[in-house]
C-alpha cells in the first residue's frame, strides 16, 4: 500500500519523539503527498485516514503540524512519561514524548562569606491585606540565564520532577517571579506560588541540595503544560489560591 514505506521508516526510528519535513515524508514514500497534506490539519488527524494507520501501527502519533516549516512532529504511543539520555555532563529529560533540556541548577544568591543572602519582602508592603500561607518568613533570590522564550520548564531533584510550569517569558518568568519576591505577592490575592517555590529553593540549598531546571521551548506551551499534568504527578502543582 502507498503508506507502508512510512510505516517501515517509522517502526525503525528509535527517538521518543521525531519533528520531520513533509518534503522528506514524500522522499520515505518516493510519492508525492496530496496538497491537503500542507494545507488542513485534518489531514495529519490521528485516525479515521489511512495515511494515520501508517504512523498509528508503527506506534507512533501525529503531535503537531507547522505547515509554515512544513515540519511534522511525531511522538510515540505510549511512550514512558519519564526518561532520561546522558549527554555529556548533564542529562536531556524525555517526558511524555517531549525534550527537555538541562538548563542550569537553581542556586540562591550568596554573600561574600558563602552565607545565602535571606531577605523579608513583605515588610514592605503598605496595604491592609493578610499575609498568604506561604508569605511569612525568609526569601532568597535567583536567576536564571536564559532567553526571553516560550515553552514549558521542570523543577527536577534527585531525577524526580517536582513542578512542572508553563509560561510566554522564560528568562522573566524565574528572574522577575520566582526568584525575586515582590512584597504585594506575599498577601492574600498575591503569586502564592512564586513564594511557595522560592521557598523551596532556599529551603533546599541550606540543605546543600539544588533544583535541577529542565525546559522544552514552545509556542504551545499552554497545551503542552496541560498534557504533560494530566500524566505526571508532582508534588508542588497544587492549586494555592
């Protein structure tokens, strides 16, 4: 049949999950695709077609088509929702089908002895408002280096995911969020979450022990956070507000 070339190349590829061009596609089949194939995403549907079967009996889904690159993503059906390629001196974290990689490790600023500078945002704060439960006490503060990029990022230690966030600013998101508390967060009505995790993070490093930042970037990174929580469980994805 016209599709079981896709079949065979999709059933020797390795990978958890595969981004392709339409234009190698058609080089696999030695056919050329219909023009639908690069125009409606209707086409790339996983089921219901028999070009689907192709990819669907080698084990493989149709994730996303970019009809601008005329690229197409594949991921495996089924594939273990955690695993882990050494390259080199960090690790590259598959989840779900999706890569992620090895950002850097979350470290809270020091002062010139090696002591974690510790600061109290909320003393701060003029308004009326109660603190939140996570509002008290000491913060620290961190960055990351990184772009100002949209995708999806992971809060690993010890191998095991602990958090897993969306957001459209990487670099933003922990330099101006997490990693620096502002003193109306602390309150009620404030980012509880971005204080919960900056606690985490100082709590962690006067134990010596530092989180592990993973990211996959993406434009679909609202859909993809969603996916991949749906799946995996973590300890500090709970809803605080």
């Amino acid at each position: 049949m016209k599709y079981d070339p896709l079949t065979d190349y999709l059933s020797r590829r390795k990978e958890q999950s595969l981004v392709i061009g339409i234009p190698e596609l058609e080089a696999v089949l030695g056919s050329s695709l219909p023009k639908s194939a690069y125009q409606y995403r209707a086409w790339w549907a996983n089921g219901g077609h028999i070009q689907a079967d192709s990819w669907l009996n080698a084990g493989w889904r149709v994730d996303w088509v970019d009809f601008s690159r005329r690229t197409v993503r594949f991921i495996r059906t089924g594939a273990p929702c955690k695993s882990a390629e050494n390259q080199g001196e960090n690790s590259v974290l598959t989840v779900c089908g999706y890569l992620f990689r090895f950002v850097q490790e979350l470290q809270p600023e020091r002062d010139d002895s090696g002591n974690i500078k510790t600061f109290f945002p909320q003393r701060d704060y003029t308004g009326d408002k109660p603190l939140h439960a996570f509002g008290d006490g000491a913060f620290c503060r961190f960055s990351v280096r990184a772009g100002n990029i949209p995708g999806v990022y992971l809060w690993v230690l010890d191998g095991h995911i602990l958090y897993i966030g969306e957001t459209m600013n990487f670099q933003r998101r922990f330099n101006v969020g997490y990693g620096n508390i502002e003193p109306i967060n602390c309150y009620i009505g404030g980012q509880t979450t971005n204080c919960k995790m900056n606690k985490l993070v100082l709590s962690l490093a006067q134990q010596e022990k530092y989180v592990k930042l993973y990211f996959h970037e993406t434009k679909e990174h609202k859909r993809v956070e969603l996916e991949l929580l749906g799946k995996v469980q973590t300890p500090y994805n709970v809803k605080d507000n």
